[in-house]
C-alpha cells in the first residue's frame, strides 16, 4: 500500500480484501553462498501429532544459511550419536547432523536432539526436553534456534511471533498472530470495519493497532495474554501509524487533531501529548530509532513522499532521503545503522535498505507492490507484504538481497506484517 493510499485508508474507511486461513506454502529462493551443509534426520517417533524434525528443518533451510539434505538421499536413519557412522556422512558431503526422537510419556511428549560435527565426528549440542502436545511446534521452533545459534553464532528467530491484518467475507477484517513460519494463527482482534497498522511493544507482551470499530479511527493498546485491550487515542480525524518507544512508555503516532496529519508522542501514563512536526503537508509512519533519540517518518512535504528525522523531545526536521522520487514505511534494523523502507520509482514499489552512516540505499526486492517492511530481532532478515497478479502474501528477504521466501494463504491474502521484537 503506498503512502498516499495509506492516508486514503485512514481519512475514507474503505477496505475489501479475501482471504482464507487454510493452509500455508512457504517457497524459499536463493541462500548465502556459504551455505553449510547439514542433514536433519527423521525423529524416531511414538505417536507424536507434530513431525518435530520437518518443522528444524524447515527452519533451517528458511534461514538460507543452510543447505539441507534431502531424506531420500539418505543412506541411514540414525536417532541418536551411538548409531551414526561418520564416513557415511562425510561420503554424502554433509558438515553438520541432527538426529532425534520423540518418545510419549502419558500425554507429555519427551523430546530429545543431538548436534553432530560429521567431520570431527562427536557431538556439538544436546538437549532433552518435555512438551504437552500442544507446545510441539513451539518445541521445534526452540530446537532449530538452538541449531542455528550454535553454528552461526548469531540470534535466532524461529520461536519469534508475526503479527499481520486479514480480511474475510462481510468485511469481517482480523488482526492475527502467528509463528514466524505462519504456522497456529490466532485471532487477536475482529471488526466488520478495517483494522490496520498492529505494532508490537518492545517486550512482545502487547500489540498497539488501528481499529475503524466506532466508525473513526482509533488506536487500542491489547495485551495479548489476556485480551484486555485499551483505547488510547480518538482525537477528532487521522488517529494512525502507532509506534512503541523502545522503553514501552511512549507511543509516536499521526493525528490531523489540528488540521494536517502531524506525527505526535503519546505518554501512555499521563496521556500528554508532544507534538514533533509542524507542516501543512501529510507527515505519517513514525518509527522509533532504537536508542529512543529519534523518530523518523514518511513526509510529502517536499511534494513526494521522502523519509525524514526528528529528535524524540522535538526539534529540527530533516530529510534523511535523497535517492528516487519515493521513500516511506521505514523500520530501524535493531542496532540502527539501517533503515528498510519503500523505495518507489518508475518500476513500481521495493523493499530497500540504507545505510544510515553512508545514506547508501540497496533495493532488496524486485516489486512491483511491495510494503510494510519490518526488521527481524536478530537483523538478519525483513518481513514485508507483496501482491502479484491480484493475489496478496507475505515475504521475507535476507538483508543481503540474495535469500527470499514467500509465505502464501491457499487463496487469500494477509497485509502490514509486525515481526515480535522477542
């Protein structure tokens, strides 16, 4: 959705999308050129409802760090280190084995894992660990964090939570939270009238969104725990675009209260607010810099939408982006130094990356409608939302542009992805 299309949304209320929540295919594209070879091989399993090991597989190879060994090509189907032979799996051209079981104790599930280095042939990681039925995929989830943070050395992000917006029939519209593999949906809000925008808080307890239920705009605060949500902002017009101060205290927001939309700081304990830009021009899409000392937001105020920086306590405004007509929907990487956003031109709209010392600018994606660009927690990775011939999905892109991975509804489509900060 570009920019103007956004404050449409907001400023008209008018939304349609179809969608489904049946099943999930995720295609994966590309992967780093060091890719490290590594089979994952089928879990010994007692009537387990969950097949932990495709779901650490699937992970892994959606990491794109990682080139995994197809099962027919496998000669054995060991599950534990006793019964591997090394050679076999060094003549398979494989670094790195995970083998496993999956034993049912009752009603609790007792899962245990090995790392296996096929080259120095000895263990590298072991767990053993108990889950009810319905923690199975958490518990893969948790498995193949455990994997990759042992090999790459880097955070993980499999056991994280996305956030995004469906709608259905009778403009029955939903805010959602999944797994980060679009796995176990869950709805956390439905309204007949459009929801937008959902923002984690940075402690991944709550979801700030828009929501059009009263006929307005306003923005609720839900904690998802219990579903007990608050209504924090109805000013008269535009109430849109939350972003969470990193220390949770603090939502920025846009609001035409005073005519104009204007980005604004809303104390979430004494309700005050600060307002932080002055224009007559459409100023929206605040994001916070992850130290707190700044927020920078999409304005048309230099007649197309550029992204510019302001300090947090108020100040000065100034454009951070130079390079094509378009620039908006920006997200900070978790330690700062990038900026994802929109990059728009005359081939339609991209994900795009710049480098906030170098203002440096590397499109990611190949478009042409691509949006909602959010940063994974460990950096490594942007989810944003595509569509392509009518039909709307997710995707997610490496930061280096050469991994992508689509996540598709069978027959809908889901749009303003969040990816949980934890």
């Amino acid at each position: 959705m570009t920019f103007l299309k956004n404050l449409a949304l907001l400023a008209l209320c008018s939304l349609s999308i179809s969608t489904s929540y049946a099943a999930l295919t995720i295609e994966v594209t590309g992967g780093t050129e060091s890719a490290l070879p590594v089979a994952v091989v089928p879990f010994a399993a007692t009537a387990a409802p969950v097949d932990i090991s495709s779901i650490v597989n699937a992970d892994l190879e959606r990491s794109g760090y990682f080139k995994m060994m197809a099962q027919q090509n496998m000669q054995s189907l060991p599950n534990s280190a006793a019964q591997v032979n090394y050679k076999e799996w060094q003549s398979l051209m494989q670094d790195y084995l995970v083998v496993g079981k999956v034993n049912n104790n009752g009603g609790q599930y007792d899962v245990q894992f090995q790392l296996l280095n096929v080259n120095k042939g000895g263990q590298m990681l072991g767990y053993k660990m108990s889950s009810s039925a319905n923690d199975l995929r958490r518990t893969a989830h948790h498995i193949s964090d455990l994997i990759f943070e042992k090999l790459t050395g880097k955070k993980s992000v499999f056991s994280g939570r996305i956030a995004y917006i469906t709608s259905g029939g009778k403009q029955n519209h939903q805010l959602q939270v999944a797994d980060a593999d679009g796995f176990n949906p869950q709805t956390v809000a439905s309204s007949r009238e459009p929801l937008m925008s959902p923002a984690w808080s940075p402690d991944g307890k709550r979801l700030a969104y828009v929501s059009f239920e009263r006929h307005s705009a306003a923005i609720y605060i839900q904690t998802l725990a219990s579903g007990q949500r608050e209504r924090v902002a109805e000013f008269p017009g535009i109430n849109g675009a939350p972003s969470w101060s990193p220390d949770g205290t603090r939502l920025a927001l846009t609001l035409s209260k005073d005519g104009s939309p204007d980005i604004f700081v809303l104390d979430l304990g004494s309700r005050s607010l600060t307002r932080l830009s002055k224009s007559t021009a459409i100023d929206t899409e605040p994001t916070w810099s992850p130290d707190g000392s700044a927020v920078v937001f999409t304005s048309d105020r230099g007649g197309k939408p550029q992204l510019y920086m302001v300090s947090s306590r108020g100040g000065d405004e100034k454009r951070i982006t130079f390079s094509g007509d378009y620039n908006a929907r920006a997200s900070f990487s978790p330690d700062g130094r990038s900026l994802a956003m929109v990059h728009g031109g005359k081939g339609g709209y991209r994900i795009a990356v710049m480098d906030m010392a170098s203002r440096g600018i590397n499109v990611l994606t190949a478009g042409p409608s691509d949006e909602s660009p959010s940063f994974a927690p460990n950096g490594t990775m942007i989810l944003y939302a595509s569509k392509k011939g009518g039909a709307g999905f997710l995707s997610a892109v490496s930061v280096d542009g050469k991994m992508q991975q689509k996540l598709q509804f069978t027959n809908g489509e889901v749009r303003e992805p969040a990816w949980s900060p934890q």
